[in-house]
C-alpha cells in the first residue's frame, strides 16, 4: 500500500509538470500554431521564476511565503509570454515556418537557461549550491492536517497548490473551447483560418493571444518543476527538455482534449516511475520503461488513425501559415 | 406595360471605376457595375475575367486599388469581411467557407460575438425561421463532415441570411449541383428575390442565366463589356459577348473510323478501405477511335472504375481488364495485378480532375515543366533530369489551351483554378495515349475551354485513341459521346448510343438501381 501511496505521488507531481505543458500547448495548437517550442518555454519559465526568488531571498532576511510565491508565478508567466510572442513574431508576421521555429526556439532556451542557471550556482557559491528553501517551501505547502483522512488524503490532498491549478486550468480551458463564442471562434482559426477570416474573425489577433496565453500556461510547468520536482534547484542535465518533449506528446495522447491530458498526464507520470517501484531491476533495464509513455502515444495515434473520426484528428490547419491574399 | 425606369434607390450596390491588380496581372480594369434590389443579377465570363475578384471585393477579401463603392446611395470603403456583414452584403464562395468539425449551428454564430456563451437553443430557433420563409431544409446540429455538397451550400446561404444579408453574391453555386439540387437552389433564389434581396450569380452555364437571371453583366479579360436584360438576348449572343467573338456551340461528333477492342473489361469489383462495394459485375468495352461516356450520379463508383483501370485498387477476384493497344490483339494484356507505372507504359493515360483540382495530379508549389515532369521522370538516362522535352511540352500545353501564366517558372498554385486544371488534361492529352480517360475534365471551365478540351478529345479520337470520358452535364455526354455507359450504386445500368439516347433516358438508368435497393 505504501509503495503503490508513493508511486501514486510521484505520479501525481511528475504529471503535473507535463499537464501545464500540454493544457498551455493545446490553447496554442487549437489555433492552428503548432509550438514545438514548449520544451524551451517550460526552460523559460523554470529560469525566471528561479532567477526572481533567489535575488528576493538573497536580499530579505524574512521572506514571506506569498510574496515568494507571486515573484516566481509572475516572473514565470511574463518570461514564458515573452518567449510565446517572440514565437508568434516570427510564424504569425514573418510566417517563418513554425517546425523550424519551435525547434530553434528550443535551443535558444536551453541555452539561455542553463547559462543562467549555471550563473545562478555560481552567484550562490559553486555547482549545485543554488537553494530558494523558503519558495519551494512555500509551493510545497499542503493542504493542513490532511495526513488525519488516511489514504484518501495521502493519494488526493498531499500536494502543493499548483497540482490543483492544473487540473482546474485543464477544465476551465475546455471550458472555454466548448461553449464560449470566443472559443468557438478560436477553434474556427486553427481549423480553417480562411473561413474565419471571411466570418469576420481576426485571425492574427486570435492567433496571437493564444500562443502567448498557452505559452505562458506552458511556462508554469517550468516553475512547478523547478520548485516543486527539483525543491528549488537548479540542474542543468536537460532533463526539463525531455518533459517539455512527454507534454507535446501528451497533447497528441490526448487528441487535443484538455481533461483527457489530466489523467493523460499522471498515467505518463506512473508509466515514467515504473521502473522504481519493479524489483530488481538493472540499471540499463530502467531506461527500456522511460519509453513507456512515448510508445504509448504512438498506440494513440495509431488507433486515432484508425478510428478516422474528424473530433480526435489535430486541428486543420495546425502547422499552416495564414495570409489572406495567398491562394 | 411600360418598364420603370430603375430608380436610384433601387441601387443596391454601385461600383465606380474598379481597378484590382494581382503583381502584373491586371485582374479587374476600370469596372463599373450596378446592382439592385429584388433582382438577379448574373455575372458572366471566362475563367479569369475577374468575376470573382470583382465580387471579393464587396465580400471585403480584397480591397480596391483605385474606384469607388456605393452601398444604398453611400460612398463606402469594405476593408475586410466584417465590415462587408454590417453593410448586408454577404458571399456564398466557391469553395465553402465552414468549418467541418463544427455543426450547422456552431458555423452559423462564427465570428458574431452576440453571446458570451453559445446560446445554440436561441440559434436553433433563429435558423428554423429563416429556413421556413424561403424554403430550406438545415438540421442545426449535424456536423459539416456529414453533409452533402449541396447542404453544405444551403448551410452558406442560412449563414448568410443569419447575419442579415439583403445583397447575395452566389460564386458559382450550382458547379458542384446535381440537377435536382440546382432546381431547388433556383426556387429558393427565387423566394429570395420576391423578398425584396438583390442577387448576384456568378456562373458561365449559359441555361442557367437564362433561366434564373433578369439581367446579365459581361466580364471579359478584366473589362465590362455591358448588361443586358435576360429577356432581350439569348445564349449565342452572351457568348459572342463573353469571349468577343462569334463561337458555335456545336460540340463535333465524328463517327469512329475503323472501331476495334481496346479495353475489355469483365467481373470488375472493387472494395473500398472498410470493405464497402464500391464496384460490382461491371462489364464493358471501349473501342478504338471512339468517345465512351460514363455518366452517373456523383460518387456511384465513376472514380474507382477509373483507378482500377489505372491499377490504383485492389480488385476483386474474377475482374479482368484486358488491354490491347491500338486494338491490336496479339499485344493484349490482362491488367490486372499490374503497377500503375507498368500501366503508364503500356499507354493507359488518367487525367482525373478532383473537385479541389490540385489534389490529385499536380503539385502546387512546382511550375508547369516540373509538373509535366511528374509524369517522365523514370526516362531519362543519366542521375541528372532532363527538363528540355519537359519544357518544350509545356510551351505547347500553354499555347494549344491558352493558359494564362506569368510564365514558366511560376508555381502552379498562383494561377487560377480553371488554368491549373488546363495544364492537368493537357498533361494526359498531349503524352500520346492508346486509351485515354478523363473525369470531370471541364469541371468549372468556361465554355470556350470546355470546347478547346472537346474539340482536344476528339482529336484523339480521330487518331484512333479510345477515349473514356467521364462527365457530369448530361448535354455534354450526349452530344459527345458515341455510347454512354451509366453506372449506378457501382453497378452498370445501362449502356446507350449517344446519338440516339434521350436525356431522360439516361436520367433514368442514373436512378435505377437506386430505387431498386432504397
């Protein structure tokens, strides 16, 4: 029981990193902008909010927990925003294609983050000595007394506030999509951008606020995993890269349906700690489970292909630049 | 009875000076129109004279260069299609514009913004309305991917009204119709019109102007050559119009010259993916020397027999195709089971024009030389292609079908859809073929094409090619063809002499099966 409590966790908290991930990426794909970015975006977002709170802990002697909290959620969102505008930029009004884009977008960011993050650790007195104690503290904290309500609060209620910000944004964004006009009309862009445009939609606008939105909805899977995974440290081993990849899959997994990426999200988690929890099991063996979730994507998008129905295939025109006057 | 002077505020729309340039093409040179309520109006002219960027322009997709619009008596500017909405004017394109993953409600609110949420109960009943004062039949919550063509165009129209339109512009409505379903467009149009709305037609089915249109606008090569009341004219003198010279529309039919087997096809059968029969027991024969006409109802398996011939299906145990070029039987050859390319060889030429034309065939982004190319790359000898013949062939294609290019290196995609579909029947054409087939290969074409293509296919024919053309215009395949094979629900149900079948008729064997199963 305790080892299937603990899995269940490490599920939980692995699959939250990659459900931001996937709900931000979804807001995106759904308009037709195919990100591939979200790996650099997710090293975004880690990077602010680490960079934010370490100066504020470094020059505070006190810090408080909530203002902690508010530094690291808007550093994150505003760097992961930026990232999602300059991506939008150059795909929306320089219509550079958007593969070519997400992928050097990436490399950009990894960059860019690990510089900075190896700085941080120097700034903070050699490698792996960067620590932001009162912040991860401070997204770790839990629901109070929930060890008292016995499995049920160890599988549920164990977790920072975040894993549930998650969940709720997979809702609201579904939410969003399904029955309001304005995500209506989004949709109506990402599937064929010519008709919405003669509907009178702005296509650019749409376009535009989606990406960045996502974008920054994708940067928060960044700051949960560097807070809340990593416990307010910094490694630059590139392992926030290979989540960002499980999250683009993820939205694949859930054929672009935000509440089928929440449970989407925590069965990669479990398939991802597998191995853990397997007795006996050598260390190159491990590696062969790592590849669970990707390979059962690919069942999904086999079985998807199969199914041929118009409601689990990707939007239209995702991948495709739009320009009015093009025929 | 004495005819009104139109009055001023009858003007619906007047359009003053209108010049559009596409780079160095000019599309629409110095046009002046005028439309007007609770009147059709039928604009006509070739492919390329620039009817449907004249008319782009009032649905806001293009903006004028210079000229002027006035909207009920009011200088205006359409800067893009929202601005068209709020000024009643709305456009039904070629090409639907909807979104198939969404139902008939959800297309119908696109972009209006009215609710925050989507209140469909409201939109629900907003469209049976409209749907019972002119006549159509829309079910609000099947999705697009579900449709027919034609209830797709009627869905269109209800999203228009929807957004109160008074000024209809209709992009060649009744190209993708069947006959029936064009008759049923006409009614509506009709209500429409007794409605007091102002309606424009843009088409080159000469019937179909005289039938629903009271006045005709001409457009030719990007000029306006003038109106004139329907019932002042008739079809030759519209056509002498639109093309600016004297044009007979006679198709010519020349008897075939020494007839022999080329195409004897037994048993054939094809299933689709899913295991559907798409093909069943068909059995024919085409000739040398001779035009073959198959005529049915759209999507009766007119495609797959096509594909089968030119080795594209699995087929059914027991089919055979047997081939002998030139209608020599020694050389004949049973093509079943053979690669399409080996088929290629043997002289067995498909120019399939599919309703998106580009689909299937061409490659947008290559020019024509490379497209032309498409079909000989396996000949040349070294690593290295050989674009000379290539070229050479389409200088010919362009001048022998007049296509109008910038020039050879443009990609295909840039030109206008009746001129990508010349070069795509040219292609088949001018390679020489011992059995050529061709579907839809006057699809959306203007009639001076649609004669240079017959007139094309008859050349083959006197050459001794056998010729299978697959048509929709019933007129056309009787006037064509020397048999016609109907086929209904994939079965053959009948096969006639084209000169002596009647259109009703044929109409008949179209429908057969059908009634027979239903």
């Amino acid at each position: 029981m305790n080892q299937f409590i603990s899995l269940f966790q490490a599920s939980i908290v692995f699959g939250t990193v990659i459900l931001f991930g996937a709900v931000g990426e979804i807001l995106t794909e759904k308009s037709g902008n195919l990100n591939l970015g979200v790996p650099g975006i997710m090293y975004l977002g880690s990077i602010a909010s680490l960079i934010g709170v370490f100066y504020y802990e470094r020059y505070v002697e006190n810090p408080i927990p909530i203002v902690c909290i508010l530094i690291a959620l808007v550093c994150a969102i505003i760097a992961s925003m930026l990232g999602g505008l300059l991506f939008s930029f150059m795909t929306i009004t320089l219509r550079c294609n958007q593969n070519v884009m997400g992928l050097a977008f990436n490399i950009f960011a990894g960059g860019f983050a690990n510089f900075y993050g190896g700085s941080l650790n120097k700034l903070a007195g050699g490698v792996g000595q960067i620590n932001v104690l009162a912040t991860s503290a401070a997204f770790r904290t839990k629901i109070p007394s929930y060890q008292s309500l016995g499995p049920f609060g160890h599988l549920f209620l164990s977790y920072g506030f975040l894993v549930y910000l998650a969940i709720f944004l997979a809702f609201a964004i579904s939410w969003f999509l399904t029955r309001t006009t304005v995500g209506l009309n989004l949709r109506s862009v990402g599937e064929n951008p010519a008709t919405a445009d003669a509907a009178g939609i702005n296509v650019t606008k749409y376009k535009y606020v989606s990406t960045c939105v996502g974008a920054a909805i994708s940067g928060l899977g960044g700051l949960y995993y560097v807070m809340d995974y990593m416990k307010g440290t910094w490694d630059s081993d590139g392992s926030i890269e290979g989540l960002g990849w499980l999250a683009v899959a993820l939205v694949i997994f859930a054929s672009w349906k935000a509440p089928r990426a929440i449970w989407g999200s925590y069965l990669f988690g479990m398939l991802s700690w597998a191995y853990f929890y397997i007795p006996e099991l050598t260390r190159s063996s491990q590696e062969i489970f790592k590849m669970l979730p990707y390979i059962v994507t690919v069942l999904v998008l086999i079985v998807v292909a199969y199914q041929h129905k118009p409601d689990n295939q990707p939007p239209n025109a995702l991948g495709l630049p739009y320009f009015r006057e093009d025929r | 009875m004495r005819k009104e002077p139109y009055l001023e505020q009858n003007v619906a729309i007047r359009m003053v000076d209108i010049t559009k340039r596409f780079a160095d093409v000019v599309a629409n040179n110095k046009i002046n129109l005028e439309i007007r309520f609770g009147e059709i109006l039928a604009l006509l002219g070739e492919n390329g004279s620039g009817k449907t960027t004249l008319m782009n322009m009032l649905s806001g997709i293009y903006m004028q260069d210079s000229g002027a619009i006035y909207v009920k008596g009011e200088r205006i500017t359409i800067k893009d299609p929202h601005d068209a909405y709020s000024l009643h004017i709305g456009m039904i394109h070629q090409h639907f514009k909807l979104v198939e993953v969404l139902t008939a409600a959800e297309n119908i609110i696109l972009g209006l913004n009215e609710t925050r949420l989507i209140d469909l109960k409201n939109v629900r009943e907003q469209v049976k309305k409209i749907c019972d004062r002119y006549g159509f039949v829309v079910d609000p919550d099947k999705k697009v991917y579900d449709m027919s063509v034609s209830e797709k165009q009627t869905l269109e129209i209800v999203k228009v009204l929807y957004r109160g339109a008074d000024i209809l512009i209709l992009d060649e409505p009744t190209a993708v119709l069947t006959p029936q379903e064009t008759d049923k467009l006409f009614v509506v149009m009709r209500n429409m019109k007794a409605d007091g709305k102002s309606i424009v037609i843009i088409t080159h089915k000469l019937h179909e102007v005289m039938e629903i249109s009271d006045r005709v606008a001409v457009l030719r090569k990007g000029e306006y050559i003038g109106d004139v009341l329907t019932s002042q004219t008739d079809p030759q003198k519209l056509t002498d119009m639109m093309v600016g010279r004297s044009v007979t529309l006679n198709i010519d039919r020349p008897e075939p010259v020494n007839p022999k087997e080329s195409l004897v096809v037994k048993n054939l059968g094809v299933k689709d993916i899913n295991g559907v029969k798409k093909l069943e027991n068909v059995s024919f024969t085409a000739y040398t020397g001779e035009i073959l006409g198959i005529a049915g109802i759209s999507g009766c398996g007119q495609k797959e027999l096509l594909e089968a011939i030119a080795g594209l299906h699995k087929l059914e145990p027991g089919s055979s195709i047997m081939f002998y070029p030139r209608g020599n039987k020694e050389e004949g050859e049973d093509l079943a089971g053979q690669s399409p390319i080996d088929i290629k060889h043997k002289g067995v030429h498909l120019a399939f024009v599919p309703e998106d034309r580009l689909g299937m065939g061409l490659v947008g982004n290559m020019n024509i030389p490379d497209n032309i190319m498409l079909k000989c790359y396996d000949q040349g000898k070294s690593p290295f292609t050989n674009k000379k013949k290539p070229r050479q062939q389409a200088i010919e294609i362009i001048h022998d079908l007049e296509i109008v290019t910038p020039g050879l290196r443009t990609p295909i995609r840039r030109l206008s859809g009746g001129n990508v579909q010349k070069i795509l029947v040219g292609r088949e054409i001018s390679s020489d073929p011992y059995l050529l087939m061709t579907a839809y290969a006057v699809r959306g074409l203007d009639i001076n094409t649609s004669y240079t293509i017959y007139r094309l296919l008859n050349e083959q024919k006197k050459k001794g090619t056998a010729v299978i053309y697959v048509g929709e215009d019933l007129d056309v395949l009787l006037e064509l063809c020397d048999r016609i094979l109907v086929l209904c629900s994939g079965r053959v149900s009948g096969i006639v002499d084209g000169r002596t079948a009647k259109k009703e008729e044929v109409g008949l064997l179209m429908t057969h099966f059908k009634e027979e199963t239903a």
